[in-house]
C-alpha cells in the first residue's frame, strides 16, 4: 500500500513523493468506502439527535468538549485533511473555522483554546450541520471518482477518528446530563438493562508467558502507535476472567479503601484527598432498596438506577483501579500480559480467549455495561465492548516506532508522556472499531470515559 506525506498548508501537487509505509496510516477494511462514509457520518448525526441544542453547546469541564464541537470538529478533518488536498478548486465552507474547530494540530495552525469551548456560541448548531451536510455531498461525490490508495488511506484515518469522537461525545453528554440535579437520561433504558443477574463467580486464568509477540498485524486499519509488531518476554501470569464489578467495588468502599492510604499510590493518595473522593464518579447514596448496596446508586446515560452486583464498575481513574487491584491481593495487568491474553487459547486448549461479549452494545443503543454471562464460560470474558480496561503500563512507543508523516503524524505520538494504556474497548466504542493491539490512553486521573478493570497476579510456581 502507497503511503503519503501529508502538508495541509501550502497544498501539494498531486506528484509529491511518498515515504515508507511505516509513516503513513494503513489501509481501511471496507471495500466500499462511499458506504462506509456515509455510514459512519450518519451514525454521529444519530447520536446527536436525542439532544436539544442547549444540550449541544454546554462544556461542563476542560477535558469534555460540547456535542456541538464534536459534530464540527469531525467535519474540519474532512475538509482539512481530505477535501483541502485532494478537491479541485478547494473553498472552505467558512475560513475561520479552520481555526475554531482545530483540536491541537500545530502543523495546521492556531486553535481556539479547549477549555473555551462552550463559549463558542456561534456558528449554531444547525450551521454546523449544514456545513457538515455540504462537507457530505462533496465528499461523496470525491469518493464516486476513481481514487488513488493516499486518498483511501486518509479517508479511512477520518473514518476511525470520528469514531473515536462518536465514543467521547457519549461520554461528554454523560458528564454534562450528570451535573444537571434532574439527573435527565439521555436515552430511555433499553431492555438489558432492567435484567437483573447474580454476580457470576470468576476464576484464575493462567498464561505461560514466555517471548510473545504484539503489536497490529495482518488485514485491517492500524493506528501507528499500534506498530511495530515485536517481541516481548511475559513472565507466567493469570488473568481474572472477568472485569471486577459494582457490588466487588463496593466491597472495596465499605471497607474503608478510600480512607486507608496504605492501598493508594502517592499521587493517587493527593488525588483522593484533593478530589475529596468517596467512591467512583457517577456514584450517589440513594435511600437503597432490594437492588441496591448500601443505598448507592448510579447515574447512567439511560438515566439513574440502583448499584448493580454484577454490572463491571466503569468511570475508575487509574488510581482507583490501581488501589481495588492492591486491596484484593492482585494488580493492574500490563498491556503486553492483555493482548497477548486476548489473542491466544487458554491453557486448557478451549476456545480462544478473544471472545467478544455483546460487543455491539453502542450499536445496539446500550451504552452501559452489562454483567457477564451468568452460565459457566471458559476462558476470559467481556474483553471487548463493555468497559476499558487500564493497565500498569505507560503509554510509551513501541520500539522502533515512527510517527505518520506530517501533520497527522501529531495524531498519537505526541501524548506519549504522563498516560497510561487502556485496552479492550467499552460500551460506548463502536463494535467495528474495536481489536485487540488498540491502545487507548489516559491521564491517571481521567474517570469520565467507561474505565473499569481486570485483576492480574504472577503465576504461582508449581
């Protein structure tokens, strides 16, 4: 596959030279990109559609940016990354949002400062969709002509970012609705979530360790910080076979875990204190009822419901998860321990342990987690698809890592500082957006995305 060099600024002739394809995005997987964009595209727009503009423009917090930004935000990447280049007589839609709705990438130019969002009162909500309708029609009339692989390759990276966007408007929607006393649901409960289950048992899985190999590899889209493929060593290890979960985090609270700092590294201790913590975000004490635990209760984007036993906790920073994985006498796993657990057979030889669990909540409107299922299962369970899981490992390159070219080379590499590595995907992820080699990554005191956890502990000797 051709790779590219991307300049946004001065636009570049359609002969300029291409580099290596290791600085450059892969291919996408869908044959028919014209569908797949329209697809994708229309999904956003969906997920928008629940909420009334106030709801669109309010930023409740630095990290969360308004509906209305993302909705714009996704359409600037098109427009400048996409239609910039590649589009005869290129004119933007409006000059200054080229600016306004870039995020952070210097290469392309200033930006208008993330904590000042919500102020952006104008252009309005439905000037944003017309844009994003015109942005639309003519990326689809680009991708009704014969296309070169450069331009397949950049789609496809637009493709996956707003997916990624689709998941944090979810969850900035989430943060915003939570602030608001009314504690109004974004969307009525689903079915699944008025089922009621035991907390399944979960049991020890083992890996053998070992020289390993992760990293992306085959068919499919990459993001360039899932490259190389490379050899670790693994240390014998065991997984829990489930994500820990409300009622076993409670536990953890009712025990006096956020009062003991003996569980809570350093910073995280300041962060308990600083934050005046008592129990993971979204949690509130209600008067308790039959299914309840110890009154709390949880707000959800399907509004709020009593503390479910068997539903895995979401919204942990990684000082909580750090501080649960101590308390119960294990730890966090690292990411290589994750992925090669996700992509390898148990030791028993069942089935492999890259299972999906209802991978397709998002896609069904479930944007919370469900328990796991209540029958016996072997091998892992809930990998993918119901909440992130951090590890101990810091979001760092891989070696031999190369950042894309150009501007979109500022997509990852640059956050590698001060982050911790996530895996697995959450409910609020698109299914096809998911694999095992994604490296999501976080600050240690990010909680508003579905963060949850999964034990590990060294395998006993025999």
């Amino acid at each position: 596959m051709p790779a590219f060099s991307f300049a946004p600024t001065p636009r570049p002739d359609a002969q300029s030279a291409t580099p290596s394809t290791a600085t450059s995005p892969n291919s996408h997987r869908f044959p028919d990109l014209r569908a797949r964009f329209a697809q994708v595209r229309a999904r956003t727009e969906a997920l928008a559609a629940p909420l009334s503009p106030e709801d669109c423009q309010v930023q409740s917090m630095p990290d969360a940016s308004p509906v209305k930004w993302h909705l714009a935000h996704v359409t600037w990447f098109f427009e400048t990354f996409v239609l910039e280049r590649f589009e005869p007589d290129f004119q933007p839609f409006d000059p200054a949002y080229r600016v306004l709705f870039n995020s952070y990438y210097q290469a392309v130019g200033e930006q208008h400062p993330r904590g000042q969002r919500g102020l952006v009162t104008r252009p309005s909500l439905a000037a944003v969709l017309a844009w994003r309708a015109q942005v639309n029609a003519r990326m689809a009339h680009m991708l009704a002509q014969p296309i070169h692989e450069e331009l397949k390759t950049l789609v496809a990276l637009g493709l996956q970012h707003e997916q990624q966007h689709q998941e944090l408007l979810l969850t900035d929607i989430k943060h915003l609705l939570s602030c608001n006393p009314l504690a109004p649901a974004y969307q009525a409960a689903p079915p699944p979530l008025a089922e009621t289950a035991a907390r399944p048992p979960w049991v020890w899985q083992g890996f053998d360790g070992g020289l390993v190999e992760i990293g992306h590899a085959g068919e499919g889209f990459a993001f360039d910080n899932e490259s190389p493929r490379h050899k670790v060593w693994l240390e014998p290890f065991e997984l829990a076979s489930r994500p820990v979960t409300q009622g076993e985090f409670a536990a953890f609270i009712a025990d006096g875990g956020y009062r003991d700092p003996r569980w809570w590294l350093s910073a995280g201790w300041d962060w308990v204190q600083s934050q005046g913590r008592l129990a993971p975000l979204y949690w509130r004490r209600g008067a308790g009822d039959a299914n309840g635990k110890d009154g709390w209760q949880v707000f959800t984007l399907h509004g709020q419901v009593p503390l479910a036993d068997a539903t895995p906790v979401a919204h942990l920073s990684h000082f909580e998860a750090d501080a649960y994985a101590r308390w119960a006498g294990a730890r966090l796993p690292t990411e290589a321990e994750w992925e090669h657990a996700a992509t390898c057979a148990t030791d028993d030889g069942s089935a492999s342990a890259n299972r999906v669990n209802r991978v397709n909540l998002a896609d069904r409107g479930v944007f919370h987690p469900l328990p796991a299922a209540a029958e016996p299962v072997s091998g892992l369970q809930q990998l993918f698809g119901d909440v992130w899981e951090w590890t101990s490992s810091a979001y760092a390159p891989y070696p031999g890592y190369r950042p894309w070219a150009g501007a979109v080379g500022e997509y990852n590499g640059k956050f590698m500082c001060d982050q911790y590595v996530l895996r697995g995907g959450s409910c609020a992820t698109p299914a096809d957006h998911i694999r095992a080699s994604y490296r999501n990554f976080f600050p240690t005191g990010a909680c508003w995305q579905f963060t949850g956890l999964r034990l590990a502990r060294d395998r006993p000797r025999r």
